[in-house]
C-alpha cells in the first residue's frame, strides 16, 4: 500500500515536472516570439530608414548632377556668346565693341583681367603695363571686296584673320578695329624703342602673308605707347589713345596720297609734359598743341612734314 502512494506521488511529480517544462518552454517561445515581432519591426523600419536615407542620396546626387549639367550648358553657352560678341564676325579676331573709356577698372587687381581684355580694356594694369601700340590699315581687304565680289571677300578676311591668330601669339594682342584696321598691341619692358622697328616687323608681318599671293599692298601704320605721358600713366585712357593712333594713321594716309609707298607715323610725349596740357574734351587737339610747343614728338618713315587733318587743326572747331 505503501508502495503504491510512493509510486502515485512519483508519477505525480514527474507531472508536475513535465508540465512545468512545457509552461517554461511556452513561455519562452512567447518571450522569442515577442523579440522576434519586436525585431521584426526595429528592422523593418530600420530598411524604411535606409531606403529613404539612399532614395534621399540618389536624388540629391541626380540633382547636383542634373545642375552641374545645366552650370555647364549654361557656360558653354556664356562662352559662346561671349565669343561671337567679343569676335570680329568676319575675321575671328578679337575686337574692341565695349571699349572702356575708363581707367577706373583696370586699377584693381582682380581675376576679372582676363576678362576686362573681353570688354575691351586694353590695358588692364595701367601701373605695371608698358605697352606698344600700332593701329594699322590693310587696304587689299577692301579691295578683294570691291574687285572679286562679297563671299570671296569673306573667305579672304576669314583666312586672314586665322592667319594673324597664327602668328600673333601672347602676350602680344592684335583686335580686328574696324574694316581693314587692326590694332596691334605688345609689351615693352624698354622705356625707349625705335617705332621704324615695330613697323618693319608689321609690315614683314602683312607681306608674308600677299606676296605669295601676288598681292600688292601699302600700310600705313600709326604708333604709340603707353604711357603716351610718362609722368601721368593715367591720364590718357583707352579710348583717347585709341584716338592718337587714328590720328597718326590719318597722317600717314595723307603721306601715301603724296609719296607711294607705306608710312608710318609715330607719336610720343616728351618726360617732362605736364598732364594738364593734355586736360581737353579732345586730345587730337592737345596733341597739336603739344607738337606745336614741343611737347610732342612725331617721328614719321619720310622726313617731309607732315600736313595735319583739318577737323585737328587747334584754329577749327570741332564738333
């Protein structure tokens, strides 16, 4: 009897035993499924997280893609046209459609120099530039025009133009003026400098270019520096110098109607001329003034006098 109870009550605990294991083992699969929903979740939004964190990537790249793309057409596009306004349409070269009659700008030292050359600011650093001017006329263009007809004018400016690209390299310059004028531009580290020497090097310079070609042509050449007056740099802007060259090459046009040939004519101020007498609404007029007193020097390819332009004449009004 004895036995049967010991027997009952072990039978009993191993039950108890069991179904303690399974509650145990129930509840801990409770317990994983619980971790596992709450993991679950943790990392479904961890992936929402990160899908938004790598489409907000891709479309922030795709937007800094798409405006370098539009920062670049949009350049290409400035260059262009800063390209076609700033370039002679016929003969490449560059040209002088904004010239600045200011000094004001050119003063500052900025990144904007190479551009100012652009906008017509020939010269850009007035306090350490020394500069050789030379504006100078090649008629056979205009008569290619007049003689063989308008495209073959063109193509003949055209090849013309490349050519002077060609053999024009930096830091000299050369701009298409107007017409058949160009304006020719190079450095000079020497205070002084024979002008018949930069006129022989134009003139070598254009017959290069028309004696392979049976082309007969006279230049007449008008030469300056800058500084036109070596103790003002300032006094005399762009376009008044620009104003002295015409003058020059209008005197060495009235020296080829007298003596064929090219000429050239070359002004320069002496050390000692004061600003002041240049201080006028006209400076072709202070130069005639200037070469009357001696203050101006003329230097010409003839030994003849030269007869000045009436509209320069310091008796005339002019307009």
């Amino acid at each position: 009897m004895l036995v049967n109870k010991k027997n009952a009550t072990r039978s009993n605990t191993e039950v108890f035993k069991q179904q303690q294991k399974m509650m145990e083992r129930s509840l801990k699969l409770e317990e994983m499924e619980r971790e596992q929903f709450i993991n679950k979740n943790a990392l479904y939004k961890q992936q929402q997280i990160s899908l938004a964190l790598i489409g907000g990537l891709v479309l922030l790249l795709l937007l800094l893609w798409r405006r370098q793309h539009i920062n670049k057409q949009l350049k290409q596009q400035l260059t262009k046209l800063t390209t076609d306004y700033y370039t002679h349409p016929r003969s490449g070269l560059r040209n002088l459609r904004m010239l600045n009659a200011r000094l004001a700008n050119s003063l500052q030292q900025s990144s904007a120099n190479f551009e100012q050359w652009h906008l017509g600011e020939i010269i850009n650093e007035p306090l350490s530039d020394r500069l050789r001017f030379a504006l100078f006329e090649v008629s056979f263009l205009k008569n290619i025009y007049l003689e063989k007809g308008y495209q073959q004018g063109l193509a003949a400016e055209k090849e013309f133009g490349d050519y002077l690209q060609q053999q024009v390299l930096e830091p000299a310059r050369i701009y298409h003026f107007s017409d058949a004028m160009f304006l020719y531009i190079e450095p000079n580290a020497r205070l002084s400098c024979d002008p018949k020497q930069l006129a022989d090097s134009i003139q070598q310079l254009i017959d290069n270019y028309t004696l392979p070609l049976n082309i007969e042509t006279a230049l007449q050449i008008g030469m300056a520096e800058y500084p036109f007056l070596p103790r003002s740099y300032t006094a005399i802007n762009d376009q008044e110098l620009i104003d002295i060259l015409l003058m020059t090459v209008d005197a060495g046009i009235s020296l080829n109607n007298k003596y064929s040939g090219s000429h050239w004519v070359h002004l320069s101020a002496i050390d000692a001329a004061p600003a002041a007498s240049f201080v006028s609404d006209n400076i072709r007029r202070s130069c005639i003034k200037g070469i009357a007193k001696g203050l101006v020097k003329v230097r010409s390819s003839t030994n003849n006098e030269i007869i000045w332009n009436y509209d320069h004449n310091i008796n005339k009004d002019i307009n």
